[in-house]
C-alpha cells in the first residue's frame, strides 16, 4: 500500500508543477505556444479555465495523499 501512495503522489507531483508551470502570470496560455496574447482579457476562458481547475484538483489530491501516508 505504502509503494502505491508513493507512486501515486510522484505522478500527481509531476502533472501538479506542469499544470503550474503552464499557467503564466499576466498573459494567455496562447503566448505560451507562440501566439501574441496582445487581447487583454481578464477572465480564465477555454483551456485556461480547465488548466486552472486541475491545477486546484492536483494539489488538493496531493494533500489529501500526504495526509494518508502520514497515517501509515
């Protein structure tokens, strides 16, 4: 058991800083790829939205597996 927490919080670690590293402060997700992000919208829209709520699921996961594992 204590083997497939461990695996399991490594995995959700590595997507946790993805998902964080992906979100960049003050411009769109599409100047990350290239695009100009020139449009100055100040609301989470599309991919941004999803990204921003994973990253909140992740951590909250995260948690919640290491408050397992100090259980056992």
């Amino acid at each position: 058991m204590e083997k497939v927490l461990t695996i399991v919080q490594i995995l959700i670690s590595v997507f946790l800083v993805a998902s964080i590293l992906l979100q960049q402060k003050g411009s769109g997700l599409g100047s990350t790829f290239g695009g100009d992000g020139g449009t100055g919208y100040s609301t989470r829209r599309g991919i941004e939205k999803v990204l921003f709520c994973s990253t909140i699921i992740l951590a909250l996961a995260f948690l919640a597996i290491a408050l397992v594992r100090i259980r056992f």
